[in-house]
C-alpha cells in the first residue's frame, strides 16, 4: 500500500541531490513520475510536512498512482554550499534534466521488476516513465524554464503556483535592500511572514516558528536570477510547449493578485499545448502550506490525469 515517503539521494553531476520519494504499493508500476520543485528558502518537505499527511502531495500522489519526487533544488538540502556558478537557474536545470534522465527510467524498471516483469517490457513500451513537472515561486520559475527548453517538449505538463510574473512595489523595494556580496540571501532578506502566508487561521502558526519551519538558506545566484524574472520571463513563455495549469494565490502579497496576471501569462504561453488559471482560495504565497492545501493538490493532480490521457503514448 502507498503511503510511505523514503529519503532518497541521487549522484548527478558530480554532486549529490537530495529529496523525498513516494510510490504506489510494491509491485506497482507508476502511472507516471511527478516531479516537484520547491520555492525559494525551502527543501523538499515543503510538500510533506512530518505531522501533516493530509496536506502531502506525496502521499496523495501516491494514492493515485504515482511516483512522486520532491527534490531538494540545486543548492539545497545535500547539495547546500553549491559553487555560485552552478546555482542559476539554467545551470540548475541541467541538473533536473539530467536526474530525470536517471530516475524516471529506473523507477519504471525497478517496479518492474518488483512485479517480476523484465526491465524494458512493460506493455506500454519503454521503460521511462513520462513526468509532469508541480512547481512552487522559484521553483516554478525553474519549471517554465524547463517547458521552454528542447528537453522540456517531452515533459506530460507543467503545474505552476506563485510564478512571479510581477512583483509589488514592496517586494521590488525589499529585493533592492537585499545586499549581493555573500553566496546567500542573508535571513532578514526574505520578506515578512504576510508575504508568504494568509490571513490567521489558513495555516499552521507553527510554521512561523522555527520548530515548525520548513526553511533553508536561498543561494545568491538563484536569487539574482528570480529578481529580474519579470523581465525575463515573458520570453520564456513564449517558448514553453507543455500544456500548463497557472495558480495563484487568494491572498497574495508578493506579487499583485488579481485576474490580469493570469489572464497575462494565458496570453504570453501562446505555444502551450494548452493552458488553465486558477485562484486558488483561502491561502497566501505558500500554497502548499496552507490547510487548502490538499484542494490545490487535487486540482494539479487532475490537471496531471488530464496531460497523461493527452499524450501521445496514451493515445
């Protein structure tokens, strides 16, 4: 039975990633393999908090029938302390790409194998599983990078929540105050807790304490790189081919939340296969985080159904 989460590490690059892995039941081979990218000044549990199943992406995706991946992003987690020129987000997604390589591949034929089937002859043909990609802020930003990259055409969707296609002038202003000399964004850098959580009560408190965080330092390269995406983003969406489901947040500080963002990115991801938007209620920045959490998830997961049944090997 699924449920299950098992830290796992992977050697790519010279370099070793760490992360949060969920599968269905012994024997099962994965329907699909769900890459998740976390934001900025967070790790892989920020889509599985211990103490909090019912707001886990893994375990839900899991249930469903999928491998679910929560992978601590380059510079983060075993790999913190990365060398600068390795921290962007392009260099990062080389790194993804490159894991994916590695793990879609193996967790089809280690399944496989468990059901006592040869690596490679699973009826559905290769043994590679197709991977939609759920990305969070930063993470996100590394997502649509990826869907506008040659390697990214094969990807089954993208699921993206708190993509800054703009900022507020108070997130502009704390952005500029940040000093850039050091490898990391210092912790007085990040923005008040409004910035990234709703109103009291959507959320854990603990999770503004440091017992309950789920918080890492955010590498300066990453940084330089997310505060001129409203920039540079627009021509990234222009190139992104996979089909994308854009949320934002009901109660958004960072990044102006009313119907023109959405409506904007739906029109700047002219390429995509196809493209939904949605507010997601009752929560801030950090989706995830927040009690709703799980109808978010429910919502990308059916948006993921949806990109499986579309794609041409299930075609």
């Amino acid at each position: 039975m699924p449920g299950r989460v098992e830290n796992v590490a992977y050697d790519i690059a010279g370099l070793t990633l760490s992360g949060l892995l969920a599968r269905p039941g012994p024997g099962v081979r994965p329907r699909g393999l769900l890459l998740a990218l976390h934001g900025g000044g967070s790790r892989a549990a920020y889509w599985h908090r211990e103490g909090a199943a019912e707001g886990s992406l893994l375990l839900l995706g899991a249930g469903l029938g999928w491998a679910v991946l929560a992978i601590d992003r380059p510079g983060y987690g075993a790999s913190a302390g990365l060398a600068r020129e390795r921290q962007g987000l392009d260099a990062q997604a080389d790194l993804v790409f490159a894991l994916l390589d590695e793990v879609a591949e193996s967790l089809a034929d280690s399944s496989a194998e468990a059901a006592g089937i040869p690596a490679g002859a699973e009826s559905k043909g290769p043994g590679r599983l197709p991977v939609f990609v759920v990305a969070h802020s930063m993470g996100a930003i590394l997502a649509l990078r990826m869907g506008a990259d040659k390697r990214g055409r094969d990807l089954l969707g993208l699921a993206v929540g708190g993509a800054p296609l703009r900022y507020t002038p108070q997130r502009l202003a704390e952005f500029a105050s940040v000093p850039t000399e050091g490898d990391f964004v210092p912790s007085t850098g990040g923005g008040t807790p409004d910035t990234f959580f709703g109103p009291p009560g959507s959320y854990d408190p603990a999770l503004l304490t440091r017992a309950g965080r789920v918080a890492a330092a955010v590498p300066m390269a990453e940084f330089l790189d997310v505060r001129e995406t409203p920039h540079t983003l627009p021509a990234v969406l222009a190139r992104v081919v996979p089909p994308v489901h854009w949320t934002v947040a009901e109660f958004e500080r960072s990044q102006p939340a009313g119907p023109e963002v959405p409506d904007e990115a739906r029109e700047l991801l002219a390429a995509a296969g196809w493209v939904e938007t949605h507010t997601q209620r009752g929560v801030g920045h950090n989706i995830s985080l927040h009690h709703a959490a799980r109808a978010y998830h429910l919502r990308v997961l059916a948006f993921a159904e949806e990109c499986l049944l579309a794609s041409p090997a299930d075609g």
